[in-house]
C-alpha cells in the first residue's frame, strides 16, 4: 500500500519516466478532434442543445434524489420508453453512467458459484463489475474468440450443472474498433442457458441501418441477448446509461442494482436532451450514410500511403504504433498541427500496443481526414526527430 505521500510521488515519477503518466488536456475549438466518442456530432445539434436547455428552463436542473426516492422524473420515463421501442426490448432502465450500469448489472445477476465470461478485451467497467460481483470462477476468453467461450461454457455446465453462467462482451470493442461475434456466442450462451450481456456503447447509433446498434448490425433480436446496455455519452452526445431486457430483469434491477438505487438519478434535462438525440439517430439518416463515407475514405487514404490501421469498419480506427514513447512523440507532432489524437498507452490497452486512437464523425469532413492522414504519415516517419516530447 502506498501510504505516504513520498511513495505517491515516487509511483508518479515511476510513470513519468515510462511515458506512461496522463492529463486530462483541455478540450479547445480550434483543434480537430479525432478522439472524441461524438460519432454522429449530435452533441452539437441545436435540437439536442434546445431539448436540454428547455426542459432545464421549464423544470429543473437536477434530479433531487435517486430514482426510487423522489429522483424518477417524466423526463426519464419518457426516455425509458422510448429505449425500449428504439431497440425493440420490453422495457428499458436509466442508469447514470455506463460504468454503474455495467458495475449494476453483473453484480445484481451474479452470485458467488456462477461463472462469469468475459472477451479479454472488454472495457474497463466490466472488468471492474466481474470484481465486484466476487463470484469463484472468473475467465477471461481470448479476444473475438466464440468457441473459447463456448468450450468454457460446456465444460462449466457439465462440472456444476446447477450454477449460472454469464457472458458479457463489448459490442463494438473501444480501443480497437472490431465487433464481437454476436451470432456465436449468442448461439453458444442460448445451447448452454448462460446469460448474454452486450454493452453496446460504441455501437448504439452508429452500426445497424437504422443506427440500433450490434444486434441490429448482426441480424439478431432482443431475444437472443437479454441484456442490452447501451451509453449516452457516445454517439447520442450527452450523458448516462441505459439497460434493456424483460421486465422481470428490470425489476430485479431496480430492487439489486446498487449502482441504481444509491445514486442521484440524472438531470432530467440531460434525458430530455437524450431522447431527443434518439429521434435524430433515426430521423437523421444522413450522419450514419456520411460516417460511412467518411469511413470508407480514411481506410482508402490509409492504405495509400501504407499506415496500417488495425481492422475495423466502424469509426474507431486504430494505428497502433506498438512503442510508447513513439506514440505520444506522434501524437505531439499532430498536436502542434492542430490536431487531437489521444495517444492510448497501457494499462488501457495491452502492453506493447501503445496507439493513436483516431475517431471520426459525422461533423468531419473529407479534406480534414486528408490532412490527418498526410499529418500521421509525416509523424511516423522514421526519423522524425523526438524533440516534439518536450511539450
Ligand atoms: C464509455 C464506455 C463505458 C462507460 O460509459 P460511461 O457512461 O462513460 O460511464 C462502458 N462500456 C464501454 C464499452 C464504453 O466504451
């Protein structure tokens, strides 16, 4: 345990010289932002800001108390319902981050002799919820790999027929940008009665024609994946979270999930704002059609001049440059270009796969993915000198 200050900065310095220290940088206009989670640029649209700042005029700012105190305004059961129409499940919960949902979830399903799944890969929240939920068998399956989690799956019901399993995956993974095989593990956890939990943070809005997201995306239904979450502070370009499933899950949610009842439940404006960007994501058709170009034409430009993305088809589009101090040495020279592309370093993703993550959005417009890609191939060149991780 570190217990003094002295060994805090000790620990500190221990990243600087490993480049592995952050900063929170603040955000500025002027720069180009590719590392933003704004796929579709709704946290721009008037009517979204308009939404937000009405209900806040008309009602008020705040919740006042957790949803089953005095905290669940109309503000929040609208938008509940329209989550459950939008993506087809019965009923739909807000949650106040995707992080508490995650944490909520798995910790009100799991009990100590089930086995939780989870892709290697998944996102920090799930790892952390798996820890939280203490249940005696914990396994993580190598990355994408459905028949690994299937093999896991069998063994497990075989040895301890009675206790549950439960198989929580990314729908579209953060840090690299590739989906995860829905079909087959849905498949595998339907043969062997496990729970399917999708977080779907990354896909909501962007991936499925009409932007509902992985299930969409993989032809599949509510009923295959009886839990759905999804987050608002993605592509719907607010904040908070949601859980979709029966009613039965929703109930029991809202009597388990500590991350529900003991929190203050989220400014109704900001759900108003959020159901309002949830018309858009269908009525806008036009920002996913234009992501997709988008695209289309970075990987193009990308593979002209010989950067090697990681492969994906959504708007995460990963160059990993493998050594640190070459990535954020990289992501300093686009800086001082006026371009923002977070270096993403370890422990985020895994050791010696240090990266630029770049993101893009609907806002984007070609000729600034040009700029960007002729700026990544200037950085990258080998003997761009290091002098830029002076700033
Ligand atoms: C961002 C993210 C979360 C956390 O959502 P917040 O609402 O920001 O707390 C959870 N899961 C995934 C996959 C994410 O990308």
């Amino acid at each position: 345990m570190r217990r003094k200050p002295e060994a805090l900065k000790r620990a500190l310095a221990e990243l600087d010289a490993q480049h592995l220290r952050r900063y929170p940088g603040i955000a500025v206009d002027s720069e180009l932002d590719f590392s933003s989670n704004d796929y579709l640029g709704l946290r721009h649209h008037p009517a979204v800001r308009t939404a937000m700042a009405d209900c806040a005029l008309s009602t008020v700012a705040g919740a006042g108390a957790s949803h089953l105190i005095s905290g669940h305004h109309a503000a929040h059961d609208a938008l509940e319902h329209a989550l459950a129409e939008f993506t087809g499940y019965p009923a739909a919960l807000v949650f106040s981050t995707g992080y508490m949902a995650n944490l909520g979830v798995l910790t009100a399903l799991l009990e100590r002799d089930d086995l939780l799944l989870q892709d290697r890969l998944n996102h920090a929240s799930l790892i952390d919820a798996g820890l939280l939920a203490r249940v005696r068998e914990s396994h993580r399956y190598p990355h994408a790999n459905a028949a690994a989690a299937r093999e896991r799956l069998q063994e497990f019901r075989q040895r301890r027929g009675e206790a549950a399993a439960l198989l929580a995956t990314d729908g579209v993974f953060s840090m690299d940008g590739d989906v995860a095989p829905l079909a087959e593990l849905a498949a595998a956890c339907h043969a062997h009665e496990a729970w399917l939990v999708v977080d779907d943070a990354h896909g909501i809005g962007v991936i499925g024609a009409d932007g509902r997201g992985s299930l969409e995306h993989h032809g599949l239904k509510a009923a295959d994946v009886p839990v759905l979450i999804g987050t608002f502070g993605k592509a719907l370009g607010t904040f908070g979270a949601f859980v979709a499933g029966d009613k039965a899950l929703l109930e029991w949610l809202l009597q388990r999930a500590r991350t529900y009842i003991y929190t203050t439940a989220l400014p109704p404006p900001v759900a108003a704002a959020t159901t309002q960007a949830l018309q858009l994501v269908t009525a806008e058709k036009w920002r996913r059609e234009k992501l997709a170009e988008l695209i289309g034409h970075f990987k193009d430009g990308a593979a002209r001049r010989g950067l090697s993305l990681l492969p994906s088809d959504t708007p995460i589009q990963p160059l990993v440059i493998g050594d640190v101090q070459r990535t954020l040495a990289a992501s300093h020279a686009l800086r001082a270009r006026g371009l923002r592309v977070t270096a993403i370093r370890p422990p985020t993703v895994p050791n010696g796969s240090a990266r630029l993550r770049v993101t893009l959005s609907a806002r984007h417009e070609r000729p600034q993915l040009d700029m960007l890609l002729d700026a990544l191939s200037a950085s990258l060149e080998p003997n761009q000198p290091a002098t830029e991780l002076a700033s």
